[in-house]
C-alpha cells in the first residue's frame, strides 16, 4: 500500500490544469486511488473474462428422433461405417458444407414428412437442434 501511496503522489496534474473538488486526481493500474475533496479511497480493478458456458433453453427430441436424424445424416454425408454421430455432432465437423446441409434438411423432409422453412433451416447446426427442430414442426402440423 505504501508503494501505491508513492507511486501516487509522485503524479501530478499539468500545472496548466486546477483540480476542482471532486474530480480525480491519481489513477494507478491494479488498485486505483483517487481523491475527492481530500479523501481518499481504494477501489480494486476487477477483469471480467467471457464465460465459455451458454444457457440454450429447449426441448428434448426422442431418442428415437436423434437416432433416425442420425441414419439420415451418415447416408446424406457417406460416412464410414465406424464414424459415431450422436446428438452434439455438428454438421460442420463432420465435412457438410452449406450444400450438404441443403440435402440433410431435405432428406429430414422427406422421412419425417415435414416442411422446414429456409429460417429455421439456417438455425441447425448439431444433430439435437434437427432432431428438436423435427419435433416441434410434427407437433404443429398435428395440431
């Protein structure tokens, strides 16, 4: 602390400038002391880090859904028979570009008997988001 005492007198304002009441006077990097009207006050420096965990809220799809978007997706890419595809693999890890995601949706179309419209498709990334994606538009078009 006396080391940022130090550090902080050592620091002066330009002499062209007045120091009005309120207004601070010393700024130091990790710990900050700064003077209003002739008190001083420590402040710590906090760094906030981006968190690597995201909240997604939604529905569940059926085991059997995934398993079925699963089948589609290794006949659509022509994945090697021991290639593990589950809900969390995305589309784009496992080689699909835009044109073969074109081609899944279509193949989920078809087998599942639905309509997904251009927005929606946009928004699959994984193999759960399709499968969740599925079961919503069976649910609607059943209703």
């Amino acid at each position: 602390m006396a080391h940022s005492l130090a550090a902080a007198s050592s620091f002066s304002p330009p002499a062209a400038r007045r120091r009005l009441p309120g207004q601070v006077t010393n700024v130091i990097s990790s710990r900050s002391l700064v003077s209003f009207n002739s008190q001083r006050m420590n402040f710590t420096s906090t760094r906030s880090r981006p968190s690597q965990l995201r909240f997604k809220i939604c529905c569940s799809a059926k085991k059997e859904t995934v398993d079925r978007v699963c089948n589609i997706v290794k006949k659509q890419l022509a994945l090697p028979e021991g290639t593990a595809v589950t809900g969390d693999s995305k589309f784009s890890e496992l080689g699909a570009d835009s044109l073969d995601t074109v081609e899944i949706v279509m193949g989920l179309e078809e087998e599942f008997n639905i309509t997904v419209d251009e927005t929606s498709a946009q928004d699959i990334a994984t193999v759960q988001d399709a499968a969740n994606l599925i079961e919503k538009l069976v649910v609607e078009k059943a209703a």
